[in-house]
C-alpha cells in the first residue's frame, strides 16, 4: 500500500499556525513512508474562499517547501459528484428527504446513521467509542442543493484514494459520522490520527488574539521557513533521541504518529525565536551576510561587508531574526543612536560614576593597545582605585557608547568599535547626561 495523505484547507486569506501544523506532519508522515502529500483546497464558502485567499495558501505551503505531489483538487469542482452520491444514497435506504423543521424551503437530505456503536482506533488517541445511543442523523444536502462539509469531505478522500487522515482533534466527533459515511458507500475507512491543539500559556486554544498566529505574520517578521516548520514539527511531536534544531531529512527519518503526543502543545515564542537564530547560524555565510544587510539598508545603514562581519562576530547570538538587526547593531554604525533614559539615570549618574568614567576614558585614549584584554584590565584598575566594583563602570560605559544596558560582551564591543568612537561617545553621553546637557 502506497500511503496517501492530505491537507485540505478551507482558504479564508490567512494560513493559521495550526492547519500548518497538521499540513507538516501530513508532509513528514508521507515522506518518511516513501509515499505521496496531497492537497485538497475546500473552497465551497464562495465568500470566503476567494482566489486571492486560495492564492494566499499556496504561497503559504511553497514558502514552507510544501508542495503537494500531485495537482490540487478544488472542492468546488466536484459539487455535481457529491450531489449525485448523495442521491445513490437516498436509493441505498442509508438517507433521506426531510424539510428539516418543516419550513416551507425545500427537502434536504438527511444521512441516517447506523444503530450501533462506532468504535475506531485512533493511532495517537488509541481506541475511541461511540454509543449508538448518541449518533445522531444529519444533514449531508441542505435545502438548496449544497452538499454538506461531512459528505464533501468523506468522497473526496474517498477519490484521492486517502489512506491516512492526519488532522486536529477538534475532528474527533466528525470522524465517527465519517467513518459511517465510508462504511455506507462500501469504502475502505482510512487511519485516522488526531492531533494536539496548539494552545497558549493559559492552556487555551492559541490565536490572533496571543500574538502573530499566521503563517504570514511569521514571514513578515523574519521567521526562516526551515524554522517555522522546524518549530511546529515540534509541537505535538519529538524525535525522541533530544534533538530540537533538525534539518527536514532528519525529521523525515524519525518521525511516526505514535511518537505524537496527545495532550495539547503550548506555543512559545521565545523557543521560536531561538530556534530561529540556530537555522540563521546554519546559513551559508553569504546568505546570512545578505540578511543581515538587508535590514540594516532598509533603515538606512549601509556598512562594509568587513565591518558587518566584526559586529555579527560579537552580536551573532543575540539577534534571532534578520529584521531584528538594524535595532540592535544600529549603535555600530551611526552616531545618532538613542539613549534608554532609565539606564541614563540608573547607570551613568550613579554619585561617583561620571568622574570616573571620565578618568577612564582618558586611560583608554591613552592606552598602548585598544583589544578586550587591555581594555578590561585598565577599567578594573580604575575602579579599584576608589574601591568601586567594576561593575559600576561596565554598565555605565555600555550606556555611554551604546545607549542600552544590554549587548554583546562589554570589552569585545569596545573593540570592534574603536578607540576614537569609544573615547569620543563617553565624553558626549557626560557633557550631554551628566554636565547639564540633558
């Protein structure tokens, strides 16, 4: 048996975090079984489901490297097909007409479900019952001649030949209706695999509403394809051996539906954000050179290839997403960098500090050499002086020549700035925050 799977999406203009989610492991499951991943566009709500929305998924699943193996199937299209099943089974005594509620507005037709329990084992759930006692007809044609998500949905994995339903298990409850439906019409019945929601911090369901939620927004924001999809492969699902960051034909060669968990994923931003700076370090270096220049031209900086290099050396690890750049390098190559007020006042007019740092700035100026070494060694000395601990003029000197109170190391900075900027920017931040200027 060739494994088939699918993803099928009702297109609505954005690509949630969470069908994404199911489209992945649809993607891995076929993969890792050498078999083929599907997609299946349900765009029967005309009003929502407009090209541009379509259009907005598909580039959603290339961005992804997600292409389907074979052409999609529009839902649309098979309106006619679903309808004719539907009518075979009215003539197979498995439905019926009824005016629902006797309104006056047309017959629909009605699927009668069987008098027994529906028992399926689920491959992440384990085995789910349903009593016969609580299966309830229902409509698969309303009134005006539109087919029924249920109905759609079931021929249509029926003709894509589905082997596999891979989807959230806020499905559970249609697939006992499904599964009747299969039987009905003599189909095989797929295996079917729920998963996990995604939910946020207070265990809800996560959206919009707790921050970027679409595929898009991640995008937008600097998120690398390979990391999304490395993050949400990772939400409901673990390799079992600790890996995290995991290029494709690593998770293609781990991964099984009984390594899912069942218990929801909460989502976190941080780890995302993380994972993200681990796949820019695994970049070539052109290319992560290009992302990185990218943004700073964008906000109007433009240094050398060689001095872009010195500052990534320092900052490397603490920049996660290539729009994150210009924000914080800006102080490396412009000289009108912005001042954290609190950290002016906290650190840099600190009783004692300004006079300080105004003696060391003169012992750097003059200093035979301007490397990390020297210039620690020289601060530590100055400190001494007065019995002040060194920490009062690391954080002091990064707000002078940074504007922040965080960064890279302090002295390594130091030295990828220079001695004249050094020098210059501590006597500028004393005449500006502490001799009246400010």
């Amino acid at each position: 048996m060739t494994v088939r799977t699918r993803f099928a999406p009702s297109p609505t203009g954005h690509v949630h975090i969470g069908n994404m989610r199911a489209a992945i492991f649809n993607w891995l499951f076929a993969r890792h079984h050498g078999g083929r991943f599907l997609l299946r566009v349900e765009d029967t709500d005309r009003e929502r489901s407009t090209p541009e929305a379509c259009r907005t998924l598909l580039e959603a699943m290339a961005w992804l490297g997600m292409e389907p193996d074979e052409p999609p199937m529009y839902q649309s299209s098979r309106r006619q097909a679903h309808r004719a099943v539907a009518e075979r089974l009215v003539a197979m005594g498995h439905a019926h007409r009824e005016d629902k509620g006797s309104t006056g507005r047309g017959e629909c037709i009605v699927f009668s479900m069987p008098r027994e329990d529906i028992v399926f084992d689920d491959v992440v759930k384990g085995r789910l019952v349903k009593a016969a006692a609580d299966l309830q007809d229902f409509v698969i044609v309303r009134s005006d001649g539109t087919p029924v998500f249920h109905l759609a949905n079931v021929l249509d994995d029926i003709e894509m030949g589905v082997t596999h339903i891979i989807r959230g298990d806020d499905h559970v409850e249609n697939t006992f209706r499904h599964i009747a439906l299969f039987r009905a019409l003599g189909a095989q019945v797929p295996r079917y695999a729920h998963l996990p929601m995604i939910v946020n911090a207070q265990g809800k369901p996560y959206s919009k509403r707790d921050g970027d939620a679409y595929v898009g927004q991640f995008r937008d924001r600097g998120i690398l394809p390979d990391a999304l999809f490395n993050y949400l492969a990772l939400l409901g699902w673990s390799p079992g051996d600790g890996r995290e960051v995991m290029t494709r034909e690593e998770m293609v060669e781990r991964f099984t539906l009984e390594r899912v968990q069942s218990s929801p994923a909460q989502f976190d931003l941080t780890k995302l954000l993380w994972m993200n700076g681990e796949h820019m370090r695994r970049l070539p270096v052109e290319q992560r050179l290009a992302g990185h220049m990218a943004d700073l031209e964008r906000h109007g900086l433009r240094p050398s290839k060689g001095e872009l290099r010195r500052v990534l050396d320092v900052m490397q690890d603490r920049i996660k997403v290539f729009s994150d750049t210009a924000g914080q390098t800006r102080y490396f190559f412009d000289e009108d960098y912005p001042f954290d007020e609190a950290a002016v006042r906290k650190r840099l007019r600190k009783p004692g500090v300004p006079e300080r740092m105004a003696e060391l700035g003169r012992r750097w100026a003059a200093a035979p050499a301007f490397d990390a070494a020297t210039l620690e060694r020289i601060l530590k000395e100055t400190a001494a002086e007065d019995g002040r601990p060194p920490a009062d003029l690391i954080h002091a000197t990064r707000v002078a020549v940074s504007g922040t109170s965080a960064g890279p190391g302090l002295f390594a900075m130091l030295e990828v700035l220079g001695r004249e900027r050094v020098t210059a920017r501590i006597e500028r931040a004393l005449r500006r925050w502490v001799g009246g200027g400010g």
